[in-house]
C-alpha cells in the first residue's frame, strides 16, 4: 500500500508559493491553495478515509492571512500528523525583501497584509513574523532572490520526486492533409514521403492499425528510417522543453488522407514515448 504524503507550502508573498503548487500539480499532486488552517485537520481526517488513487499524494499552500494563535498551533498539528499515516513534508519559500519589492512591482499585486496605513515593506516585515512558527518544522527551506521560475521548478522535483526525471505528457494527433492542418499543436510532421497504402486496393479501406497495413509499411526502409529520426530528435529535445516547464506537447504528424501513414507512425511513436515514461494520448483527427 503507497504511503499518503502531505506537502504543506508556505512562505512568504511573492517568493514562489503558487509556481511550487502549480509544479506539484503537475506531478501529480491533488493541490489545494490558500486553506484556512482551521480546516486542515479536517482535510487530513477526510483524506484519511478515501481510497482514491487521486489524494495519494496532496500538497496545501498556508499563507499569513491564517489568524496568529493558528499560525503559532501549527507546530503541534504538524507533529500530530506526522505520528499518523502521512509522510507529512513542509516546503518554505522566502526571498530578500529588496527582491520582494520589486516582484511586487513588476506585477502590480497587492500583498495580501497590505492597508492604507501599511505600506508593502511594513506588509512583508509583518508577515515574516507572522510565520516565525513555520520555520521551525520546515522540511525543505528555498530562499527564491536569485531563482527564475524554471529554476524553482526544478528544486521543487528534485526535492519531492528524488531522482525521479520530470516528465511531459505528449498528445499525438494524426491527420489529412487534404482536410487542413491541425493548428493547436507544438510540432508538424509531413508524412506523404513514405510509400502509400492507400495504391493497393486490398488496403484502402483499412487503417494504420490494421496488421496488413503495419506488414506493408513494415517493407519499406524508409518508414523504419523515418520512425528512427522521429524517436531521436524527440529523445533529444524533448527534454529540453521539460526543462523549461511544459507540461504537455502536441505532436501532429500528416499524411494524405491521415488514415493509413500518419496512423501507423503516431503508433510506433506511441510506444517509443511509453517506452520512455512519457503519458501519451493518441488521436486520430481523420479515422472516423
């Protein structure tokens, strides 16, 4: 049975808190921001009871608009959770004030503790203090002055999945191009080069899936060819956009008519991502 794990995300304004929740999510992590404190132990007594592979994993941001005597409670909560059976980790964000400041800015936001007779440096001293208790059960402590978002993202993975490697989830979508060219998609790949099933009449009105379709292409060297460009240029940069934090990519891939070719090579590519732990969801715009 998988141990439940909690991630509680807190900090300060500004630091990072919102990219860290929007990262879990993206691994997966059922996340609820902003939770008033006083209905975490409620949260926790529920998530207890539910089977669902959904909150097997669950990360929840506090931030100081909690009222103080919550705020100075947590400590005792978070130990009382941690004898149960969560892995319970908590993640603090700061930053250097000048750096908050001018985050601030820059967005044109509101600190959350700002008034008309607190200006934003008084708003973030107040909330530093406000927090005080959190630093005492910190797991994992990330000062963001000098991280960019890409960078915060990686220590977030890092840190929470080991050296579990990041992974996007890929669409593959097949298509005619004689019925237009997909345009919500990150990649385009013309097909129509590789010998067409559609010229033997005991073919045509089969698919990509078919196996007498796959035994056909399967002759030609230069689908074997095309398939083994395909998986290396996806091997190499694939990565690269994981790096820079895209969570999905959409691949079209085009042939005439989007039912013989184009299907036969989402399918290879399909097992090729699969192969390597990608999520891959495959449609076939023209198949119908």
């Amino acid at each position: 049975m998988n141990t439940k794990q909690l991630v509680i995300v807190s900090g300060l304004s500004g630091s990072g808190k919102s990219i860290a929740l929007h990262t879990l999510e993206d691994l997966g992590y059922y996340c609820i921001d902003n939770l008033p404190l006083f209905l975490l132990r409620e949260l926790v007594e529920g998530l207890e009871g539910v089977g669902d592979e959904t909150f097997i994993n669950t990360a929840v941001g506090i931030d100081a608009r909690n009222q103080p005597q919550q705020l100075g409670e947590l400590p005792d909560l978070l130990e009382v959770l941690r004898n149960g059976p969560f892995e319970c980790l908590v993640l603090y964000l700061e930053a250097r004030t000048e750096t908050l400041i001018k985050r601030f800015s820059e967005t044109r936001r509101r600190h959350p503790l700002t008034t008309s007779d607190r200006p934003l440096a008084e708003a973030i001293k107040l909330e530093r203090k406000l927090l005080e208790p959190m630093l005492n059960t910190t797991d994992l402590r990330i000062d963001t002055t000098r991280t960019n978002v890409h960078q915060l993202r990686d220590l977030v993975c890092t840190h929470l999945r080991g050296n579990t490697p990041y992974k996007a989830s890929i669409l593959l979508r097949t298509f005619g191009f004689k019925h237009g060219i997909p345009h919500d998609v990150d990649f385009v790949f013309d097909v129509r080069c590789l010998p067409n099933p559609y010229w033997e009449p005991e073919l045509r009105t089969l698919t990509g899936l078919d196996p007498a379709v796959a035994r056909f292409l399967e002759q030609a060297p230069e689908v074997g060819e095309m398939h083994e460009d395909l998986s290396r240029f996806f091997d190499r940069w694939i990565s690269r956009f994981e790096v820079d934090g895209r969570s999905y990519l959409t691949v079209a891939i085009g042939c005439t008519g989007g039912r013989h070719r184009s299907v036969y090579v989402a399918k290879q590519l399909s097992r090729h991502f699969e192969a390597g732990r990608h999520k891959v969801t495959v449609h076939h715009r023209d198949l119908a």
